[in-house]
C-alpha cells in the first residue's frame, strides 16, 4: 500500500475508493474494502481509501475529545494488511468541511482520479452531511463517476460500525468487541509509577500510561489479557479503576498483572490484547478477602486462557 499525504504533485492513476475515518478498521470496514478491491479489478483501475489523520469532528469543535479505537499509526497498519493500493491521508480542515457534495466529489475526481466511489450503508456526505446515497448518484451521473452502496455488515443482529464498537467497550464487553473488530481490542502503555501495594500482597502490577490520550478505555472491571513484554506474550490480569479495597482515590488506573513473569519494566513500553471480562471492581472487607479474589481470578484466567502464539500480535 503506498500512503500519500493531502493532494500528490503527481498525476494519480484512476481508481475506485471509499472515503471515511475507519477508526478499528473493523469487519464491516474490511467488508466495504473487500469490495472497492473487487470492484477495481472489475474496471482494470486501481484501489484506493481516502482517510484523515485527525477526527474530522476535533476540526469542527476545538472541545471534542474522540474515543478511538486506533491509533493512527495503527489504523495505517491495518489498511495496510486489507490489500489496497493507495491510502490517501487528508487533512480534514474548516475548508474542506465547508465544501459541499458536490465539491467533494468534485475535488475527488480532479484531483484524485476518483472514477468509481463506493459508499457504506449510513454514509452522508458534504457541509452539514447534507447527501445521501441518493443525491451522491445524481451528482455522480452528472460528473461522470460511478456511485456504489453497501449494505452494512451484520454478525447476528449487530450492524458493525465504529460507534457501535465503542459502546461494547464502554459496557466491559471486550469480547464481542473483538469479535465486532475481527482482532482482540488493544491498548499501548508505558509502565509508570504506581502505589506499589501490589507486591506486597503477591501480586505485583504494572501501572500503565496510554501513549494516546484519545485512546478510548474500557468499562471499569478486571479482565484478562495477554501482555507484550519485550517482545514475549504473557497472559495477565488487569483491573482498570479506582481500587476501592485499598482506598488509593479516585484517580483511574489501567493496572496489569503479568503471569509467570518477573523484572523491572518500568519505563518500558508495554502492549495488553483485551480478551475477556472477568467481573466488575468491587470494594471487599478487607485484604485478605481482596487476595482471595485475586487468587479465583488468576485461576480462571489460567483455566480459560490458552497461551497464545507471537504471529497474533
């Protein structure tokens, strides 16, 4: 895949693509890309997406603060695997916003060589999304470009989107996240000082930093994980809030317990995969009823989950 920035210098080949933040590049992402794929060898043109590198809603309202599900660089890995020739980033500005339909479409086809767009089921275009799939086929016929729909992507009754990913994340429920993404969710960290309580207690944390303030984060709770740790995968144990038992405040913290692993790390970039949610944060009587938790949670976790090869990563 080659990634060009805003608007090339150089004359672009004609292509079919699809435009949209694709944040996850999630199945019915994927699903929608498998079909500009397709549709391009069909018209002998190459394949192209055209995203943003910014949410284009933080353009639009300074006060907006995105839960994403990627990160950029990410989310360029991931278009990256789908098989697409180009991936254009745009800078998605107040002018840009401003342009209607069908100077978008427009800017498309002369400066992209858009022949061929294909739309997802919901997606509206233009100041204000103000076209829909309908008006985008009349201007399409008038400007000579093909306009293609999709019908959304569906496991079970759950149409897949972005919007729809982060609600299962914001609820703990990790699993059918993953399987909505087609991956497991993932947060990046640095490990950073903690209270250190942990250890003294048998089991010792990771308290981590996410190396992305939009990074969205899960639903309070313990789940189980696998952890990245120098370049080894363990299984772990993470609490995402408030730790209640050991009143330590308010503050929320992303703490990881790496199974049958021990070391300094701390400083060290560190990556969890979100595979289950064992149970929600509780406030227990005392220490000793905290460890004994901890103790089931570790079993189940050991249990339930197998280890997992370093090509999942």
């Amino acid at each position: 895949m080659q990634i060009l920035y805003n608007i090339p210098d150089t004359l672009l080949p004609a292509s079919v693509a699809s435009v949209g933040f694709f944040d996850g590049v999630h199945r019915g992402h994927r699903y929608l890309i498998d079909q500009v794929l397709r549709k391009s060898r069909q018209e002998e043109v190459a394949s192209m997406v055209i995203t943003f590198p910014v949410h284009p809603r933080k353009v639009i309202r300074s006060d907006y603060q995105p839960q994403l599900l990627t990160t950029g660089e990410e989310k360029l890995q991931l278009l990256a695997e789908t098989g697409v020739d180009y991936c254009i980033m745009l800078d998605f500005t107040p002018e840009l916003a401003a342009l209607t339909a069908r100077e978008f479409m427009l800017l498309l086809k002369e400066r992209f060589q858009v022949k061929g767009l294909l739309l997802g089921y919901d997606h509206r275009f233009g100041k204000d999304r103000e076209a829909d799939f309908s008006t985008c086929v009349q201007i399409g016929n008038g400007i000579g470009m093909h306009i293609y729909q999709e019908e959304a992507y569906e496991i079970g009754e759950i149409n897949i989107s972005s919007s729809v990913i982060r609600s299962l994340l914001a609820e703990g429920e990790v699993a059918m996240a993953g399987r909505c993404l087609g991956y497991p969710y993932s947060l990046e960290g640095r490990v950073v000082d903690g209270y250190k309580v942990g250890r003294t207690i048998g089991y010792p944390t990771a308290n981590l930093r996410s190396i992305s303030p939009d990074k969205l984060i899960p639903a309070l709770g313990v789940y189980a994980v696998y952890a990245e740790v120098e370049g080894k995968i363990y299984r772990g144990m993470l609490n995402i809030g408030h730790r209640p038992t050991l009143d330590n405040g308010n503050h929320t913290s992303v703490e990881v317990h790496i199974l049958d692993f021990s070391g300094d790390i701390y400083r060290q970039q560190i990556r969890v995969q979100f595979m289950d949610h064992l149970r929600s944060e509780k406030r227990f009587r005392n220490v000793q009823e905290l460890i004994r938790q901890l103790q089931k949670d570790e079993s189940q976790i050991r249990e339930n989950l197998p280890e997992m090869p370093e090509d999942l990563f």
